[in-house]
DNA sequence: TAATATAGTGAGTCTGGACTCATTTTGCTA
DNA sequence: TAGCAAAATGAGTCCAGACTCACTATATTA
C-alpha cells in the first residue's frame, strides 16, 4: 500500500469518528470527506460502502477499549474502566451500538478483557462472587448509552454509576 | 374533527408506532401509510412533517407508561415497573430516545409517576434514602436502551436488574 | 336531500446523499 | 528521471424517500 493511501486511510477513519460521533450514523459521507480532506471519491475508494466505514469505526474503537481494559487490573480495575468510559461517553458522542453493524471478533477481545477485570476485582472482594460477565457487560453498554444520549453532568454520572457499583459490591 | 379524520388519526399512530419500532427511525413514511391503510397524502395531512409523527408516537407511549407507573405503588412499585418496561423494550423494539426529539411534558409527567415510585419504595424500607430521581431515571432508560438494542433474553434480563436492585436496596 | 367544508387520494416534484468513472496526479522502482 | 501502476479527483448518475397539490369523495348540517 502506497505512503499516501496510508495515511489518507487513518484520516478519513478519524474525519469519520467525529462527524459521526456528533451527528449520528445518518451524517453524509460528503462531510467525512470534507473534514478528511479528501475527495468523496477517496473515501470510497477505501471504504466501497458507508457500512465498511462504519464497521471500521467500530472495529478501531472496540480495539482501543480492549487495550485500555487490558492495561488495568487489580481490586479496583473494573470500577476505574467503567468510570472512564462513561465519562467519555458522556463527553463526546462517541459511535456505539451502530445498529445493523455487528464484528464479533472485536466485541469478543473487549468482552475478555472485561472479564479480566470482574475476575481480579472478585479476587480482591470488591466485587460479589455470583455476578457474572454478562451482566456486567450489559451494564456498561447501557449506562454508556444512557450516559450519551441523555448528555448526563458529571454529578449524574457518579450518581448513577455508585448505584451500580454498590450493586455489584461484595 | 371529523369523525372519519379521527379514526385515520389513530390508525395511522398505531402502524407508525409498529413501523418505527420495528424498522427503527428510518423506515418511511410510505411504509406507515401503507400499514394503516390510507394515503400518503392523508398522513402529510395529519403530520405535516415526519418530525411531527415521531413526536406524537413518543408523547403517546410516555403518556401510557406514566399511566401504568401512576396505577402501580407500594413497596415493589418501582420494581415492578422497571421490571415490567425493560422486558417490553426486549420484546419488541418500542420507540425509545428519538433523536432530536423531545417532549418535556411527557417526559416530565413520566418522571413524576417514578418519583413517586420510588418514594413509596423508600417509605416501605425497599429502596436507600439517599438515592435521588434522577439516576433512578437514568437508570431506567439506560437499561431500557441496552435491553432494546441488545436483545437480551428473559435470564439476562433478570441478571442485570438484580445488580441494579442491589444497588438500590437499602 | 342539497350545500359545503372537511378529509382523502396518489401521481408527481424535488432534494439529499450514496455511489461511479473518465481523467489527472503522485509515489515508487529501475 | 522515465515509466507506470496505484491513488486521488469531483462532476455526474441514480434513487429513495419526504413532501405537494389538483382533484375526488364523504361526513355533517340546515
């Protein structure tokens, strides 16, 4: 792959990141384009359909989450990531649950790495030894939405996370 | 009104609230149209833009719930409730969070109906004293929206409200 | 039942946005 | 630096779907 394409590739993928972020799946690929710098025709050339950008988004993000988790740990681990994330979520619309675009593989390695965290965090008794992972996916896809949708201040968010944090406590 | 003007009012609020709720936001107006029975003029005439009938369908399910959650009370009021919504916002994929939408009345009339829930809960000794309207709202729509675009099934469903029972159990 | 305002109809207009492709530009290799 | 394949360009095509309106049908009322 030539220099170029390269580095037209990360552009457009983070062009896209934010107009989607802050208008919503619906958000014309012209504009992707326009903040990339690019011509619309770039943008197809690397992503044949809208749903390959947006799959790639999602991919791109699931991959970072999955780092991040992967780099905590320890008794309070699973309560700083879904601090984070929701904060972040709350912040800037960031793109989740894409309706219609689903990539399994990155979901799996985000979901482990979760798991990870709740298993440590039981470890430690932080967390209640009956809880288990889906659930506590669950919570955080939800609470993120809530956090994105609803635009909750930070006084929400804390509020809001402590009753689930007291929920899943030991 | 017209008697006949009525009936189509209805009838057009009932196939749009399927339509949407199954096709998401995005389905159009010509499907709703077709589902009710009558003309595409004939919605445009009711709901002089799209905008108009997504917002009549989500006062009308906001005003139902506030009904529902207004009929219910004691100590396992507010459990009920919840309970109740998030597995129909499972089954079928009511309208929930509308982009750009909003209704503050309805929402507002929503939001006393749980308040009241969940002062009950309080009296009764189910739920903590310290725990406030808001985050019990957020957490609301936040598990109504996982639960939606999730799927969750019927044990999920049971998992994830249980952590966040815990959490408000006094 | 006649008069008429109100409501329904659906072919047609218009627009935004996804996607194409002939042409031009550019990075790479020999 | 010449040659060329890879990449970029952006005007143009195409279509779905929101919305219109001239006309027809019907509920209501006197």
């Amino acid at each position: 792959m030539r220099a170029d394409a390269q580095r037209n590739r990360e552009r457009i993928l983070d062009a896209a990141e934010e107009v989607f972020a802050r208008h919503g799946a619906a958000a014309s690929t012209e504009e992707v384009a326009r903040r990339a710098g690019v011509a619309i025709g770039t943008v197809f050339r690397h992503f044949p359909a809208k749903d390959d950008l947006l799959t790639a988004i999602l991919k791109r993000l699931l991959a970072r989450l999955a780092e991040d988790a992967a780099a905590l740990g320890g008794a309070d681990g699973l309560h700083t990531f879904f601090t984070r994330l929701v904060a972040r979520a709350a912040a800037r619309r960031t793109v989740v649950g894409l309706a219609g675009v689903d990539v399994p593989e990155a979901v799996g390695r985000l979901g482990d790495a979760v798991g990870e965290l709740l298993r440590q965090a039981q470890a430690a008794g932080t967390v209640r030894r009956d809880v288990q992972r889906p659930e506590v996916m669950a919570l955080l896809v939800s609470v993120c939405q809530g956090a994105l949708h609803g635009g909750w201040d930070e006084d929400l968010q804390a509020r809001t996370l402590a009753v689930v944090f007291a929920g899943l406590a030991a």
